[in-house]
C-alpha cells in the first residue's frame, strides 16, 4: 500500500523578505540545489537567480541567518526552514519503494539501524545519508498527522524482519519554484561591515590593536597569479583594506572586476556549501534495541533542516558535520580537538562527491623530483603552524573577527610578536612559491567553505 507524502508547514511569515535583491525562497532554493550536487550555474538558472544577483547577497543572506539562528529574528529562521524544506523536497531523487511505502521504509529502518556497518549498507543499496534523513523527515510528518499510519506502523514492528527490499533511484527532475508575488515582497536593509565594530569598539582596542589581523593578507602577490579568463556565471565581492583603516583592522567590500569570475565563483560557493544533514541528535538511534521506540522516534515532530551553530571548541553532536578527512592535519591532534573513533569520522563527515569550490586536486606541497643536491628540499611548514594550520587560522579569522583574541590563542599565538612572525614569514615563503600559494589558497577556500557553512547554512 503506498502513503502520499505531505507537503512541509505552509509558510507563515509575510511579506517574504527580500535581501539585496534575493528573496529567502530563492535563497534557500539555490542551498537545496547545491547541497544535491548541481552545479552552481545551474542551479541559478533554475531558480530565476541573477548570477550576480546571487554573489552579492549570499553572503549578506548567510550573515542575517546566522544572526537569526542566535535569536535575534526567530521568525525569519524559521521561515527560511519551511522555504529550505520546501525546495529540498522539488530537488529530491525519489527513493522507491521507501518514499511511498511504509512497510518497506521500516523494513529498511530496521535493517539499518541493526546492520554492524551502516556505510556498507548505504553503499550497497546506493543512498547517501541525506536520503536517509529526507525520508526520516518526510515520513515523520505524514505519522504525525496520520494516527492510522501510525497504528499501522506499530503493528508492523511485531512481524519478523523481511527481507530488504529491492530499492530503485529515480532521477531527479527539479521542480520549477513557485512564482513570486512582487507586492508581497519586503525589502530588508543589508547591515553594515562596522556594525559588529561598533558593538565591540572596546575589546578590539584591548585585543586586537597590537597585531595586524590574518584575514586573506596576500592582496598584492594575488594579482600576479590570477587567471585572466573569466569563466563561471557567478560574481562576488572581495574584501579589502583600505590604508585609513589599517590599523583597527576593518574592512570595506568593494567590486571586483569582470576579470576575477573564477575567484568570484569561488567565494559565493565557499558561503553557500552545505553538509549532510545529522539523523538524530544522540550517541546512537534511539531503535537500535528497542523496536517499540521506533514508531516514537518516527512519529516525533521532523527535526529542522538548519541546524543550529555549537560552540567550536565543544565536542560535536553524533551526525554534526565536522572537517572533512581529507583536511585534518597528518600530525598530532591539536590541544584543543578531541580524538573521534572511525564510526564517529565517518558520520561527522560531509560527503565530498563534488567540490564546488576546488574541481581539482590540490596542487603538490613539494617538488615532484629529488632535490639538488646543492639546495636542500624546502619545508612544507615553518617554525609555529604548517601551511594547513595557517591556512585555518586565516579562515576562521575571516568567518569570526570578533573572536581573534581566543583564536590565536587555541592556534599558540597569544603574544602579538609570534603572531606577526608566524604571518611575516608565512607571507615571504608564499609570495616566493607560486605552486605552494596555489595550495594554500585551496586549503583556505575549503576551510572557509566548511566554517560558514557550519555558522548557519547547513542542509
């Protein structure tokens, strides 16, 4: 017997807001499409989004969001919720027979949540953890509304466990959006940079005046190693440093030129990438020994689809997104990390089928020949961090200012003169090394990509 699925919450908050252009919908259309893999140029044209359009406020988007994660507008966090849920389900692949049969759903819960090694399984029947957390939402709301399925559901746990059932992957086939109504349509006034400077005038005196900040400091060799075509649809604005401003160490956006499309496209990925979203906030599924738990953990309100941010020095959840593994550093674990088992990796992980940042592996940290033997092999890190620490350092800079004082100390930069050593003799070997720039610049996109989407875009 097969259950219509039901459409998310009808959507309560009007006038929809619109940013710089961007209403949340299209927003959060675009987010749905990238987080299945689409390519960014078309994704836009799917939505109706102006490429540049898009670039400029994306990130004003992903700032507003993330302030109204941490209860400054409840009501515009939620209704992004309901927009984002909306578009997952238009750009959904449909999972038969699990997204329209109960019976074979909980046949394949059960067998999940049994199985010694759920990626195997995953793996085996071609799902992605997102597909799993879609039909667990999907499947949440229609027993939530449906006492008879539920009772149905119940009585399917006392019949011993079937077989798995064969699973079929249709293709997805976008929905279109559904049209706006321009008179319904409220225009938010984007914030200012020196809007957090202001609240916060007196601990940036204290704490960062003594040390020039360690944003994206390589404005000057940057030039000479940019591609001139310009490729991609996306644009983007660049952050830079105007000399009166130098020493509080403020910022101002100005526009790039047409010739930067590809760091362009670059920056509106690294603000828009989500990760998977997590099954289930505790240490493991709540039905694993208990099948009477099942039909509670299925009939519960669906988990939201963005997921709040944690403190970045607290363990994470079971399922948050952590730093992919082809990013942790080869060395000891730093101070301040704490160890994960292989079973924790695993889920912590984003699936990294396609990077919409960087399309190409990184770049070698070293020469693809044995030395000279008049010219020793160069390090690949300098006395104080290694080039993937300091290509860290530089993003979480970027995404948390406010927060530099403690993030120098967690990376053993307390005293200002270590940091502009570590910065000064950084900036030398980079400008000096096209290839290790190169590298370095990779590094810095994808730390950047996974810490802003971990501040407030997650899917």
């Amino acid at each position: 017997m097969t259950h219509p699925p039901i459409a998310p919450p009808t959507l309560a908050l009007s006038p929809e807001p619109r940013l710089l252009g961007l209403p949340l919908s299209r927003y959060a259309g675009v987010q749905a499409g990238l987080a299945e893999g689409l390519p960014l140029d078309q994704v836009l044209a799917h939505e109706g989004v102006d490429p540049r359009t898009y670039a400029a406020a994306a990130p004003a988007w992903a700032e507003r969001l993330a302030d109204a994660d941490d209860g400054d507008d409840e009501g515009l966090e939620a209704a992004y919720e309901e927009h984002l849920a909306r578009a997952r389900e238009r750009y959904a692949q449909r999972v038969l027979p699990l997204a329209d049969d109960l019976h074979a759903w909980l046949t394949f819960l059960r067998h999940f949540s049994s199985d010694p090694d759920p990626p195997a399984l995953l793996a085996k029947v071609g799902l992605r953890l997102q597909d799993v957390a879609r039909l667990q939402r999907d499947w949440g709301r229609r027993l939530a509304a449906q006492p008879d399925l539920l009772r149905e559901a119940a009585s399917a746990e006392e019949v011993p466990l079937n077989p798995l059932p064969r699973i079929v992957l249709e293709a997805a086939r976008p929905a279109p959006p559904e049209p706006l109504d321009e008179a319904a349509l409220q225009d938010l006034t984007p914030r200012r940079d020196d809007d957090d400077d202001d609240d916060d005038d007196d601990d940036d005196d204290d704490t960062t005046s003594e040390a020039p900040p360690l944003f994206v400091p390589f404005e000057a060799q940057e030039s000479a190693f940019r591609k001139p075509e310009t490729t991609g649809a996306a644009a983007a604005t660049e952050v830079t440093q105007t000399p009166e401003d130098e020493g509080e160490g403020k910022t101002r956006r100005t526009p790039t030129s047409t010739a930067d499309a590809d760091l362009r496209k670059a920056a509106v990925a690294a603000t828009v990438t989500l990760a998977p979203p997590p099954l289930a906030p505790g240490g493991a599924l709540p039905f694993r020994d208990d099948p009477a738990a099942l039909v509670q953990f299925l009939a519960a309100v669906p988990p939201p689809d963005l997921v709040p941010p944690r403190d970045r020095t607290a363990t994470p959840a079971w399922g948050e997104g952590t730093v992919a593994a082809a990013l942790i550093t080869a060395g000891p674990a730093l101070p301040f990390e704490q160890p994960a088992t292989a079973a924790e990796a695993w889920w912590e992980a984003p699936e990294l089928e396609a990077d919409p940042v960087v399309q190409t592996a990184l770049a070698p940290l070293t020469a693809s020949g044995p030395a000279l033997p008049f010219r020793p092999p160069p390090p690949t890190s300098l006395p104080g961090l290694s080039l993937e620490q300091y290509a860290s350092l530089c993003a979480e800079l970027a995404v948390y200012p406010n927060e530099s004082e403690s993030i120098f100390k967690l990376y053993g930069l307390g005293a200002p003169e270590a940091r502009r050593a570590v910065d000064t003799a950084w900036k030398v070997r980079l400008a000096q090394e096209p290839g290790l720039y190169a590298a370095w610049q990779d590094l810095y996109r994808r730390h950047l990509t996974l810490l802003v989407a971990r501040r407030g875009v997650q899917g």
